[in-house]
C-alpha cells in the first residue's frame, strides 16, 4: 500500500495547566505544574523518544511553559545557592525542619493525600500504610500531637516518589532506591528526590524541542492564558449549540476581540522564545471555536487549527452544508484561511475513559482494530485525528500508561496501512480539505460551551470578570498607570480571563476542586482590582460556588460526547 493510500493518524496531545502563581507574592497556591512535569510531561516525551518513527502533535498552553521555566530557576537556585522555593509543599520537601505545630502538620499529609487511590497509593504497600494512618488521624484530630518528624518526612518523600514517572522509575538508580527504602527517610534522600526534580523540570523542554527539529513531534500553541476565544468574541455564541442555555447578565465582554488577539501574540510571542521558531498550528483553548475565531487563527496566520468531533456534527447538521462528507477530514470555513481538524471523538474517549480497565495489548489492539475499520469503509484521503488531554489520563492507568503507550508507539510505527503524521504534515502533503459553509460554535466538551457557561455559578464568574474589565478599561482610559503598572495589570487581567476557573464552577464537581479553583479566581480578579488601585469590592470576599459531585476522573477530564 502506498503511502497515499495509507490511513494518516494524528495523536496530538494537549499538555495544559492554569496559572496557579498568587502572581503579586509569587507562591504557587497548587503544585499541578511540577507534579505533572515528573510525571506526564517526561513520560510523553521518553515513549517517543523510544520509538524514532512515531509522530505526534505536542500542544504547550503557554502559562504552563512559563511556570515550568519560573519552578526550574526556583528549585535550580536552592540547590545552588539555597533560595528559597515559592512553592509550600515543593519547599517542605527539602525544609530541614519539620513544622511543630499539629495543624500544619495535618495540612502537610493532607496535600499528600491527593493522588490516585488505586494506581498511585495502593501500589506501594508502605505508602499505602501511611495513608491509612493519615486516614485515621482526619478523624482523630486530637492525636496529631503525638505524630513524630519522622512520619511527616516518610510522607513528603513518599508523595514526590509515587509522583515520579514511570520511565523515571524505571532508569533513575536513586529513585529505584528510595523506593526500595520505604521507610526512615533522611533531609539527605529528600533533597536527592528534588535533585531528581530539577533535572526533569530544566530538560523537559528542551527534550520536546530536539524532538520538533528531528520532525518527529510538531509543537502548537494555545492562547496565552487559555481564554475560551469564542465566549471573549461573543458570549452569544453559547447559544449556536445551546439555544436555551441562561447567559450572565453581562451582554457581551468588553474589548473581546481585542483580548483575543492579546492572548495570541503573548502566547505566539512565549512560544518563540521558548522553542526559537513560530508555530503553525493553535489548538483553540479547549478546542473552542466559532467563525469569528476561525478568521481571526487565520488572519494570525496559523495554518491549521483543531475542535471537536462534536462541534463538526452540529455543522454539518446545518442545512446550509449540504451533503455530508464524513469526518475523517481537515475543513476550511467559507472566508477564512485556516484549515480546521477535527477529533475523533469516540477513539480519543476510548483513550481517555476506557483503556484504563484494559490489559494494554488488548486496548492497543483495539483501537488499532477500530483504524483499520475507518480505512476500509471510508474512502478516500483520510485523516484521524485522536487528540486528548497529555496529562490527567495516565494515573488511571497501571503504571502510569507505560504499557499501554509504549504498544501504541511501537505497533501504530511499524503498522503497513497506517502513517502516524502531524497536521502541518497533512496539509504539505495536500490531504483533501472540504469546504464549510457554516460553523456552530462550541468547544470538544460535548460540541457546546456548558463546561464553562449557562450554569448560574458560571455565569456569576462571567459577571465578576465583566465587572473587573469594566473597571480595568476605566483606569487605563484616564491613564494613570505607569508602564510597568499597564503591563502587570493586563497580566493579571489575562489570568483572570483563563478558561479553567470556570471549568471548575458548580456543583457536580468535586467540593475541594471547587474551592481551589474558586478561591483562586476570586484572589486573582482582588489582585486585578489592587493593581488598577481600585478597592476590589466586597463580594470577592465571599464564597459563590461549591461542589458535591463525583464526576468520571475526578472532573479533570470530559468526555467529547455527552453520556445521556
């Protein structure tokens, strides 16, 4: 078979986190960023690396490379000079001295609590031990007195070991070792754990960027601050895929359209500097997109860009698109310049929500199984595009996706009828672009915008953020800032205006996530308000949303279908 005649399969995978800096004292409120680096983010670049002739599409929201170069300097300077790390529980892990006070104590072993029950504690019969205790002592609050340093120092150390990726595992001799101490963690094995730390965090971009200038990994770009573009354009755009949903009582964001573009140039602007050249595709943050966002990627000049199945179906629904031509294709929107790829919805679920439970080789096959399908009854140029989330999948799977990953290299390489490729691949080699008459606007998450409006917490969130632009558009009209103010100001405003607070708001969402997210995006819009030298008002010292859900993968992740 030739390679014209092959199926062209797109992996691309979405690495991707919020800003969690307070950015006015520079603490880290949550430690997603490095935890993930160890864990997801150098495991993804060692299976490729191990299989030369796989290809993939690697997406960097930009915020998430700028906190991966702010922790390596931190954990770089205290090793070197002893600086102090901005980062509580990254900070505790090499702090000599163990806090004395019970209540910080418990905090502590608590923030070692968040991970993976099943994959991640239950695989270590010491750990899991020590989770028990830190079970039983939530209920027993009065005995936190009687816990000694040695208990604190065994969790801390254990935490960042179970964190640690899995071909990290596998070839780094000092973690081998650490963890087959188990117990009687010394400051000595601690500040080695950070050492191991330091190196991943100080590669790790540079590991994507050898594998960009071989051609074996295109790397994209989000928006800088990963802003729902269609809902900064026009909130109205909710209602394309959601004719009924309640919008905020904010009839449209001021100075939408102006954002957008802001949010493209930093992004485009940290990209380069990070990675020397200026990419050709953007994955619209969460797949997000509408006509007017489509025009604007163009008009930025992006080749390409990508959505969700979902958002395909609801277009070609449309009358005004006539025939149906199948999925497996890139499109081009009448008046725009920027070819659009769209996700597989149903494989890239199957990855994301169902593998987990299987044995590797059999979901492997699986899915190679369901490719095979598509190239035979579908005719013609095809492209798959399986794109999903490149962190938050693997600590469902055994061994943080290490078997799973690795078959899937390894088999869909050296497959005869299948070329793994990138999108700008696709379009040198002049795939098949359909033409699209109209869009509907809507994101991968269900093909609509509901993850992030249309819920009456969502839409105060929208209503909060509107009041600060309001307010932030009224103190730079009269120009007192200075520069350097104007520049820290938007900023923080760009923070405020990232996707994933809303992500988080409502109640089917876990009650701790909640609170965090929330918390968060109500210290980051007082921050916006102080640095415009306006008193922040009064509500965003109150609470507006809680959680009591127990969504699928904890809520990090959304199917692209909803599950009826």
């Amino acid at each position: 078979m030739s390679d014209k005649k092959k199926l062209k399969l797109v992996l691309c995978w979405h690495m991707h986190q919020p800003e969690y800096r307070d950015l006015q004292t520079g603490e880290f409120k949550l430690p997603w960023t490095y935890l993930h680096v160890i864990k997801d983010y150098v495991d993804m670049v060692a299976h490729l690396e191990a299989v030369p002739k796989a290809k993939a599409v690697v997406n960097f929201a930009p915020i998430l490379l700028e906190q991966i170069e702010e922790y390596a300097r931190q954990v770089n300077g205290y090793l070197h000079d002893r600086i102090s790390i901005t980062d509580p529980l990254l900070a505790a892990l090499v702090d000599p001295s163990i806090p004395a006070d019970p209540e910080e104590r418990m905090r502590l072993v608590k923030d070692c609590m968040r991970a993976n029950r099943e994959r991640q504690i239950d695989r270590y019969p010491t750990f899991k031990r020590l989770i028990e205790m830190a079970d039983w002592l939530e209920h027993h609050y009065d005995s936190l007195t009687y816990v000694n340093s040695q208990f604190i120092s065994d969790v801390l150390a254990w935490y960042h070991l179970i964190w640690m990726g899995e071909t990290i595992k596998l070839t780094d001799s000092r973690i081998k070792r650490l963890i087959e101490k188990g117990s009687g963690y010394t400051l000595h094995d601690r500040i080695e754990i950070i050492e191991v730390i330091a190196e991943q965090l100080t590669s790790v971009i540079c590991r994507y960027k050898a594998l960009a200038r071989k051609g074996q990994v295109e790397l994209s770009v989000t928006p800088y601050a990963h802003p729902i573009m269609p809902l900064l354009l026009d909130l109205n755009s909710t209602h394309e895929a959601m004719p009924d949903a309640p919008l905020p009582e904010l009839d449209t964001y001021p100075g939408g359209e102006e954002r957008v573009k802001w949010h493209l140039d930093k992004g485009v602007q940290t990209f380069k500097r990070l990675f020397g050249f200026k990419p050709k595709g953007c994955w619209p943050s969460e797949g997000g997109v509408s006509g007017q966002t489509l025009k604007i990627l163009g008009d930025f000049g992006f080749d390409w860009t990508a959505s969700g199945g979902s958002v395909l179906h609801n277009s070609l629904n449309l009358p005004e698109n006539g025939k149906k031509p199948g999925i497996h294709h890139p499109f081009k929107l009448q008046e725009t310049d920027v070819a659009c790829f769209f996700r597989d919805d149903g494989l890239s679920d199957l990855i994301g929500f169902e593998y987990s439970k299987w044995h590797a080789d059999d979901a492997v096959g699986d899915l190679i199984h369901h490719l095979e399908n598509i190239a035979v009854h579908e005719s013609g140029d095809k492209v798959v595009s399986i794109i999903m989330d490149g962190e938050n999948a693997w600590e469902y799977y055994p061994a943080n996706g290490y078997y799973f990953l690795s078959a899937l290299y390894q088999r869909l390489a050296s497959h005869p009828h299948i070329e793994l490729t990138t999108f700008s691949e696709c379009l040198q080699n002049k795939v098949d672009v359909k033409p699209l008459v109209k869009m509907v606007a809507g994101s991968w998450v269900y093909g609509t915008f509901s993850t992030w409006i249309g819920d009456a917490d969502k839409n105060r969130g929208w209503d909060m953020l509107g009041d600060a632009k309001w307010t932030f558009d009224k103190v730079i009209s009269v120009g007192k800032l200075t520069d350097k103010q104007m520049q820290q100001a938007e900023l923080q405003l760009a923070v405020c205006e990232g996707s994933d607070w809303f992500w988080w708001f409502g109640d089917y969402n876990p009650g701790e996530a909640v609170s965090n997210f929330e918390k968060q995006f109500r210290l980051n819009l007082a921050n916006l308000y102080r640095l415009l030298g306006e008193e922040p008002p009064a509500y965003l010292a109150m609470s507006f949303t809680q959680g009591s859900g127990a969504p699928a993968m904890g809520g990090a992740m959304r199917p692209g279908v909803e599950l009826t």
